[in-house]
C-alpha cells in the first residue's frame, strides 16, 4: 500500500456523470493486462497486477491520443491528395501505412461508459502532482529517468517516450495503493493539454451507455476524424514576421505546420526558395514565399473532406471482421 500522500483536496475529483469516451474495438471489454514483454501505455501498472480502461472527454480526444500511431500514414496520405498543390513526391509514399490506417477505422467502436457508482473519485494529476512525486518509488523512478532534471515537472508527465511513460507508470502504481482505492487518474492530453482523459481502473464497475461503430454516415464521427487528420496536416504555430523578413527552414516549418525536414525537401525540389547566409551554410527563405506556398496548401485544404470521405467509407466496406483493439494511451 502506498504511503499517505499529501494530496492537497482538489486532487479529488469525481468521473464526470455523463459519462467517459471510449473509442476501440470493443468499447466494454476488459482490458488484457500488459503483454509479457511487461507494461506498454503511460498507465498500464509496472507489476502487472491490475489493468486499465483508457477514456477521453469525446471522440476527438480519444482519436487524437490513439490515432498518433498512424501520423506518418496520414501526412503522407494527405500530401497525396494534395500532390498538385505541394508538389510531394510519389515515391515518398507508404500506401501500406494508409491502408492500415483504413483497416483500423474500420475496426473501430465509438462509446460512452457510465459507472454503476454515482460517485467515483479519481486523483486529478496537475492538481496532485507535486504531492505524488514525493512517493519513493515515483521519486526514485523519476531520477533514474531524468537523472539531469532539477526537479519533476508535469512536461515529463507528458512526454511521450520510454522515460516518460516509466514515470507515469510508477505514478499509477501510487495512486492504485492509495487507501481508500481511488477509481482512477484524470490527466491531460498529451495532444491537446485543454483536453482531460481518465485512466480509469479495472476494478471500477461500468456500462455502455452507447455503442456504436465509427461511422462515415454519423456527423460528429467524421467531424472528430476530421479534425484529428488535419492536425497532422496543419500546424496550431503563429509566427508574427513582416513580409519583407526571411526566416530560417525550421520557422518556415512551424508558420506552415510542418517538419523541418519537410521544408528541406521543400527547398529541394524548388516549392520553396531560399538562399544561403554569406559565409554560412545556414539557408533563409523569405516570410512572402511562405505564406505564399501557404496559401496554395490552404486551397487544397478541400482535399482533406475527401480524404477523409474516402477513408472512413473504405473503412466501412471492410466490415467488421477481426477487428483489432486500441484505446485512448
């Protein structure tokens, strides 16, 4: 059992009464434990002991944390719709990717869950962070992890790599040995920090209120798709600069919502000019060709509604067989 955390009070919070998101192939189920290669998603319990349901406020926030997997398949993806505009070049393409993209969605159920309990609490994370952290386990888990971090902080908690996820794992850990059992962790997206998910616990007693499959036919279903596919399209960077600035390929990257790397290619096959510092190798691109080639990628954006037409209405010839599971990581 976990020693008594400091938790201040507004680290309790209770599961929201209309209920949780959940988006995967079978909305119910009861989560497997981890794999004998040992945990895998942020919450999964590093003993193996328990397991976890993985939810979300709606449909975008589930697709956002869940559909990461397949950015790359969507970028490229979505650059082929826009060839004309962008100039991509077709040999870059990884149709194997997008395919396995299409066979997801349509593998996809859409829920919401509510708990035969009216009054569930959780450990809100932000609020409780600091408290949690004082845990030896979790403290001594954070600095084998982070071993030059001055002190913890939630952008670890966020972090989305090996070291990340161990912290987060030994956090659960904590927070399953608190007495009372609390039903579960709400933390923030990783995509979109305004967006709450709850790790909720196996031993919480819940029921579909809706179940569905993800659908080209149901509107807000396609509106979360959407959304989610034109993130990976568009950046959310402001770049403030006067037209008459040239900027370096990675601010030409962050004004047009791309890689650096994609830029580069840019450059390379002539869409974007640019001219070298003298005496450097460093390249500059002017603040009025990219908001140029920005408005050219802009009237393609109309592409994307077919795209995404096109993959949820091949999703949904596939039917449902074998589907395969996912949940909000």
């Amino acid at each position: 059992m976990t020693p008594r955390l400091p938790l201040p009070p507004g680290a309790y919070r209770r599961l929201p009464n209309y209920g949780v998101c959940r988006v995967a192939r079978d909305v119910y189920e009861s989560p497997a434990l981890p794999s004998v290669e040992g945990p895998v998603h942020r919450f999964d319990d590093p003993e193996q002991r328990y397991s976890v349901r993985y939810t979300a406020q709606d449909i975008e926030t589930c697709l956002l944390e869940t559909m990461q997997r397949f950015r790359p398949a969507l970028t490229t993806e979505l650059d082929s719709r826009l060839d004309a505009v962008t100039g991509v070049d077709q040999a870059d393409h990884t149709p194997d990717a997008a395919a396995g993209l299409i066979d997801w969605l349509a593998r996809q159920r859409v829920g919401r869950l509510l708990t035969h309990e009216s009054d569930i609490t959780v450990i809100d994370l932000p609020t409780g962070f600091d408290a949690i952290m004082t845990d030896p386990v979790v403290a001594r888990v954070f600095r084998e992890h982070y071993p030059d971090a001055d002190h913890p902080d939630m952008s670890h908690v966020l972090a989305g790599d090996h070291h990340g996820r161990r912290v987060t794992q030994a956090i659960s850990a904590a927070v399953h040995g608190l007495d009372p059992l609390p039903g579960g962790i709400a933390y923030p997206s990783r995509r979109d920090t305004n967006k709450t998910c709850w790790a909720v616990f196996i031993h919480v007693s819940v029921w579909p209120e809706s179940d569905d499959p993800l659908s080209p036919h149901d509107p807000e279903h396609v509106t979360a798709v959407r959304s989610v596919c034109a993130g990976a399209l568009a950046g959310t960077g402001i770049i403030l600069a006067s037209p008459g600035e040239s900027v370096s390929p990675r601010v030409a990257g962050e004004m047009l919502g791309v890689s650096r790397w994609f830029v580069d290619r840019m450059i390379k096959d002539g869409q974007l000019p640019a001219t070298t510092k003298p005496g450097s190798a460093h390249q500059l691109v002017s603040v009025e060709d990219v908001r140029a080639l920005a408005a050219r990628r802009e009237r393609g954006h109309a592409a994307v509604d077919d795209l995404i037409g096109g993959l949820l209405a091949d999703g949904a010839d596939l039917g449902p067989h074998q589907r395969s599971g996912s949940h909000v990581d």
